[in-house]
C-alpha cells in the first residue's frame, strides 16, 4: 500500500515536471509587446559574420533603406542607410496584397465566407457575367484569367476610383489555367471583403490583424474615393513589417491569440505554382495564395511578401526566422490619393512617363512631393544590385542556419 502511494507521488512529480516544462517552452515564446526585445546572432547560433554578409550584400544595393533580421522573436540585427532610422516609414507597394489575403482566411474561419472556392459570384453581384466561373482562389493564386496587359494594371494605381477600374475588367481566359500576376485580382478582395462583412477592408485590417500584433502607427493608403487600396499601399517601419512575417512564422498565432486560422496560413506556405520566370531576378519563383515562394527545397522554404520596387519580408517558418528588407522612400502627407498637377496625364500616359516627368519636375524644382498625395518611389528608391544579388542573399539568408 506504501509501495503504491509513493508510486503515485512519483508520477504526479513526474506530469508535474513536463507539465512544467511546456509551460517554460511556451513562455520562452518572445513576441515583441511595444517594442522587439534585441539580442545577438550568438544567442540564436547565428555565426556573425553570416549575418554581416546578408546585411552587405544587401546595401550593395544603394536604394537600401533598412534589413531587419528577427530569429525566435528577437530582433538580432538592423540597419540604415544614412539619414534614415528605426522610426523612418516605407511603403509596401504589393506587399499589401499579403496583408489583405490574410483578412479573407479570416472571413473563412467567422463564416462571413464560404470557403476558398466559392464563386466570386457569390458576393459580387456584377461577375455574374463571362466572369462567373472565377473563384477567391482564383483571384488569390493569380489564375483568374482576367485581361492581363503588360503593365499588369499599374495604370488603375492613377485612376480616380480604382474599384470602378476593377470591375471594368473584363475576362480573358479560363481560369485556373495560367498564372498571370494581375492587381485587379487584388483590388476585388476589398470588394468581396465589403460584400460578405459591412466593413471597409482597412477597418478589417486594423481590427483584426495589426492592432492585434502592435502595429499602429501605420498608413493605410485609400483612392481619391475614400476605397481601400487592397493590392498595394501600407507605410509602417521594417520593424513593424517584420511583426506581419512573425505571425505568419508563427502559424498566425500572436501571444497565445489565434490572429489568422493556422490552417489558412498552412495553405499559403504550401506551393501552388513554381517555376515562374521573373523579369527582375535571376531566379524561378513560386506563388502561393498572395505570397511569393523564393527558395522550395527538401532543406528550406522560403516565401515572401514582395513589392514592386523591392521591397521584401521573408519568412522562414522552420526556423522561426524574419527578413525585412525595403527601399528608400519619402512620404507624402496623408492617406488618400490627391494627384494634384499630375492627374491631367494620368489618363493618357504609361507609368514610366509619370514616373519620369515626376522626377523631372522634381530637378526643375516643382515640389512634386509636397503637392501630390500618394506613396511615391523615386529614383533613390528603385533597386537594382538587390535583383542582381538575389540568388545571393537567397543563398546567405539560408546559411544563417547552417552549422
């Protein structure tokens, strides 16, 4: 009878220990609260000089604005160009689109939508047309076979209404075909985000995401008609950036809080389409769900939020890993689009002549930055060494956790 009892304290002491234990691994857990809790690329097994070629390669590159390495949720390294701090905002571009995407698994998990192959249809009432075969995954994967121009519908980043824009787009394929990167897929999510919650897709992105992970001093850039811009557009500092790439390492999870459904985030960390060719890299990409695939192999997966200029967080789930990296950027004052002198070309001019008369006007000494009202890239801002490198730090960034 002694015998037994002690057996059963055994045990108990025993569940007690592991019990114990989880909960120590769990706390162990960091998440940034107002601030990242900073460390050393030695606390993490990082080999210094791994990072410090990462960060080189990087800044080879002179429209580098900042990197930010975060591992097992501390930040383990950072830096600027000159004249720009941990306080200095840059924008997003298409990095936006990965964002919003998030909000649609989200909408899945309350039941406000359906499931992934529902019918765009379904909520818009307008794509019950040639269009009516086109589902969320197809918009979401880049399949929708929607016209695709060869400037990808950058032009309805200049038009007045770009919802109007979008659903002015009409059919040109099968869907579900051919992987054709196209913005108006993008734009359409804020619209089936409206349809199926009442709210705007900002206002869902403040309240469901980034409140919840401590970003908020962010810009959420609307058109000249107050519409969220859904496929590009969000300012905020690298380090808020890489808040966003740690809740998706983190399987959407945020200090014990489920922001995103894990199997939502477990679906775009898969690969739906690979060997994509790109204009600006010398490497094959994949796309899955709003996210680039960057490295897909037995060793690692790499994906990304990518913007147009190169702007990047790179997430490296298995290794609890972030990488921000963005472009120099100037900010114009406010969030909704007013184009002031240059909306009388928009309607007639591609988006390399805009961009080109900008920065002429700007040698001539027209304050075309005071006057207009819209996230801006200049010339000091457009990569070029970083898309030549990037097989490179592809390559670096993988090492880090090489022995």
């Amino acid at each position: 009878m002694v015998g037994s009892k002690i057996k059963q304290r055994i045990f108990l002491l025993a569940l007690m220990a592991v019990v114990w234990s989880f909960n120590s691994a769990s706390e162990e857990l960091l998440y940034p609260n107002a601030g990242w809790v900073e460390g050393s690329p030695q606390q993490v097994a990082i080999e210094p000089s791994k990072m410090h070629r990462l960060f080189e390669l990087s800044f080879e590159d002179p429209a580098t604005q900042a990197v930010v390495l975060i591992k097992d949720g501390l930040l383990i390294g950072e830096r600027y160009a000159e004249g720009f701090d941990r306080h200095s905002p840059a924008t997003s571009w298409s990095m936006a689109k990965s964002f919003y995407a998030a909000l649609i698994g989200i909408s899945i998990d309350r039941g406000e939508i359906g499931h992934l192959d529902d019918k765009v249809g379904k909520y818009l009432s307008y794509f019950n047309d040639d269009r009516s075969e086109i589902t969320l995954r197809h918009l979401l994967d880049m399949t929708s076979g929607l016209e695709t121009p060869d400037h990808e519908h950058e032009n309805m980043f200049f038009a007045q209404d770009h919802l109007a824009y979008a659903k002015a787009v009409g059919v040109e394929k099968p869907p579900g075909q051919l992987f054709e990167y196209n913005n108006v897929n993008s734009m359409l999510l804020g619209d089936i985000l409206w349809q199926a919650t009442g709210v705007p897709a900002d206002s869902l992105l403040r309240d469901r995401i980034l409140s919840k992970i401590g970003m908020t001093d962010v810009t959420l850039w609307q058109d000249s008609v107050g519409n969220p811009l859904v496929y590009c557009c969000i300012d905020t500092t690298p380090r808020d950036y890489a808040r966003f790439g740690l809740l998706f390492a983190r399987g959407g999870q945020w200090q014990g809080r489920q922001v995103i459904p894990k199997t939502f985030v477990d679906k775009t960390f898969g690969k739906t389409w690979d060997d994509l060719p790109s204009t600006t890299i010398q490497q094959d990409r994949g796309y899955s769900l709003h996210w680039w695939i960057s490295r897909y192999d037995e060793q690692d997966k790499i994906f990304n939020a990518s913007g147009k200029f190169g702007q990047y967080i790179f997430v490296d789930r298995a290794n609890d890993m972030v990488f921000v990296r963005v472009t120099k950027y100037h900010p114009a004052v406010g969030s909704k689009q007013d184009w002031g002198l240059l909306k009388y070309i928009n309607d007639i001019s591609s988006v390399k002549f805009r961009q080109k008369l900008a920065m002429l006007l700007e040698v001539v000494g027209v304050d075309v930055r005071g006057r207009v009202k819209a996230p801006m890239t200049f010339e000091d801002g457009i990569s070029n060494e970083f898309f030549a490198n990037y097989s490179s730090i592809m390559d670096a960034l993988v090492d880090l956790n090489r022995p």
